[in-house]
C-alpha cells in the first residue's frame, strides 16, 4: 500500500464525532485532554454533545474538527503504527491537520492557530454580507469568466464538475443568474455565515499572518498539498505565506490530489468526520482505494479491507 492522508474541512462536523474514539482508544482520548487544556474549556463537550448550532459556529467548528481529525489520525497510528504516508493533504480547515500529521507543527501549536483562524474568519463574515454556491457541471473558465464579471470569486475548485464560487451576496446572485441564462442547470446555495475563500476574507488572512509568525515551525517530514498552489510545498517559508493567501484564495482541491497521487500512491485514507474528500477523490481518480477513519469501527474493519 502507498498511501496518502488527507483531512476533512468545515462542514464535515456532527454531534457525536470522535466520542467512540475518545472511549476506545488512549491514544484518541489523550488528544481531546490536551485539546481541552490547550483551550481552557470543553472542546470535546462540544464535539461529543453539542448543541449543533454551537457545533456550527466557526468558531467551535473549526478546533472540534481538527481535534476529532488528530484524535482520528492518533487511534489508527495505535492500531496500524506501520502503516507511513507519502504524503498529506486537507480541505481548507484539515490543511492544518493535514500540516501537523507532517510534523510542521505540534497539536496544540496547530490548534491554537486554528481557533485563531476561525475567530478572524468570523469577524471578516460579520464586516460583509458575503453568500457562496456550488455549481454543478459546465466549463470551469466560464464560471470564472462569470465570477469576473460580477466581482465575485471561485472559491471551490473541488472535482471535476464541482466548483463553488464566494463574494458579496449581490454578486453570487447576478453570477447565479447569468450562470443559469448560459445553460448551467444545477446551482445550489450554501447556507454559510459567510463568503469564504473570497477576496471578502482578505482582512482575515492578512490577520493571520501576524499570528502564524510567532508559532515555531518545522520542515514537513512528508510532503505537504497546499491548497492554495494546490502543489507539493516542502519549504517552511512556502507553507506560511500559502496559510496565508489560501484563507481568501481558491481552495484547488482537485489538483492537491492529483499531486498527491502522482508518484504512485494508490490509496487515499481520509481521517476525521465525515465522508466528503474520499467522494471527491473518487471522482478525481476512480482507480484510487479510499478509505474512512472517522470513528473506531472504521479503524477496526480497515485491516478486513
């Protein structure tokens, strides 16, 4: 097996998630106390009970994700600790969880920006009224063509198929719009605080910047995707300044798996919530295994597989 990691984004959260884990496995649970400790209060309450709406929040969302996803990746080194990737990757949010399982940074490093990310995020979405869609089937340079035009952005450009635009609430509808008179069937709203990965998140990035220079870095022990340049980055420096651009830049999913997978890699396991990047990674490169590590019964069926 040569095998790739990846790590869910925002979106993927449920009340529940990582409880097993937390019971199960001392590895999983010994994650949720640091997590906890690191920001003096109940993250794992949150993750495991809620509410929903509090689970929602970006600002709770995001920490309890990455959390789950570590304590994810924590239970299955417990289990398969001879299992190495060739590389790491993440949706928007995992590209943190995605940075830590490299060795870039330690958990509560990671956890502490990742909290600060989502509380800057927050802000930017309360200074504009920002809306995001996805857009199913059709050109890609036409839905950016579109975009241009109505001074909005391609924040998603997720599979084949699949690309989610952002920006100001205005603009996503006239580019919904004219989308539809060019023949675009499906054009689906999401319902988020906010225009994320839009130039309306810029303030939020620059903020970003100043917090991601006090927190110690190191050279990724395996390659790292970036969303951003969606590329292997292996440079300190890189990484940063990509943490930075990709908070208002387009998410290129696709091509962060398909570097990924380009020197041979022939499984995708996927750790956290949800179910979301292998459906995509599938759709990218149907001859790709994938698997989900999202709760104990995964791992334990994993060595059946």
């Amino acid at each position: 097996m040569n095998a790739v990691f990846v790590f869910s984004g925002q979106g993927a959260q449920f009340v529940g998630m990582g409880k097993d884990l937390f019971e199960k496995s001392p590895a999983a649970a010994e994650i949720f106390a640091e997590a906890d400790k690191a920001l003096g209060g109940s993250i794992s309450e949150i993750c495991f009970n809620g509410p929903e709406e509090k689970l929602t929040e970006s600002r709770y969302c995001q920490p309890a994700i990455y959390t789950t996803s570590v304590a994810c990746l924590a239970a299955f080194k417990e289990k398969y600790p001879d299992i190495k990737e060739s590389g790491n990757g993440g949706l928007s949010l995992g590209e943190f969880a995605a940075l830590y399982s490299s060795g870039v940074f330690s958990f509560v490093d990671g956890l502490r920006l990742v909290a600060r990310r989502a509380e800057l995020m927050d802000e930017a979405c309360k200074e504009n009224d920002g809306a995001m869609a996805s857009v199913l089937g059709g050109e890609p340079e036409i839905i950016k063509s579109v975009c241009a035009e109505c001074g909005i952005d391609v924040a998603n450009y997720n599979c084949p198929g699949q690309i989610v635009i952002s920006g100001v609430r205005q603009g996503v509808e006239k580019a919904m719009g004219m989308l539809k008179e060019k023949g675009f069937r499906k054009i689906i709203p999401l319902k988020v605080a906010g225009a994320y990965h839009s130039r309306l998140m810029k303030s939020a990035g620059d903020r970003l910047g100043k917090v991601l220079d006090s927190v110690p870095m190191n050279a990724p022990l395996s390659p790292v995707a970036q969303n951003f340049t969606g590329t292997l980055v292996n440079d300190t420096a890189e990484i940063i300044k990509n943490l930075i651009e990709q908070v208002a830049g387009s998410v290129r999913w696709e091509d962060c798996v398909k570097s990924l997978t380009a020197s041979g890699a022939d499984t995708v396991i996927e750790f956290g919530p949800g179910a979301v990047l292998t459906g995509l990674v599938r759709r990218i490169n149907k001859d790709i295994k994938t698997y989900n590590i999202g709760n104990m019964e995964n791992i334990l069926n994993f060595a059946n597989s």
